[in-house]
C-alpha cells in the first residue's frame, strides 16, 4: 500500500467512531491504540482521531492473520 502525502486529505475518526465501526468496547480500541495496532493522532490537549486508513489496514491484517491460522491453511 502506498504511503499517502502530507496533502493527502485523510478522514479520520474519533475512538468511540471506530469502536462502534468495529463492533468493540472503548477500552478495547484504548488497548489496540496502547499496543500499536492502531495509530491515534493527537488533534487536541485530550482529542484524539484514528484515520479511517488505519483502520482499513488493521481489519486487512487481521484478516490476514485469520485466513492463515484457519484450519487447512497452507
């Protein structure tokens, strides 16, 4: 996947948006930010937003990693 410029526009989201996007609790989105699996941009003193890009990328990882540990995975 290519790396979008600085002037890319980027739609991004607020935690609770992704939480709800991805049928997870909000503690658990604080988890995936704290581990590194998603990337969280500071736009405030206490704001933060998620680009939807991000997200897309984690779902596809996960998916990844699904497919390959299913049972019959070569």
């Amino acid at each position: 996947m290519a790396a979008k410029s600085p002037s890319t526009p980027t739609t991004l989201s607020t935690k609770r948006e992704v939480a709800q996007r991805l049928h997870l609790a909000l503690g658990s989105v604080n988890t995936l930010i704290a581990e590194g699996e998603l990337t969280a941009i500071r736009v405030g003193r206490r704001s933060v937003r998620i680009s939807d890009a991000d997200v897309d990328a984690f779902l596809q990882r996960r998916i990844a990693q699904a497919v390959a540990s299913a049972p019959g995975a070569a």
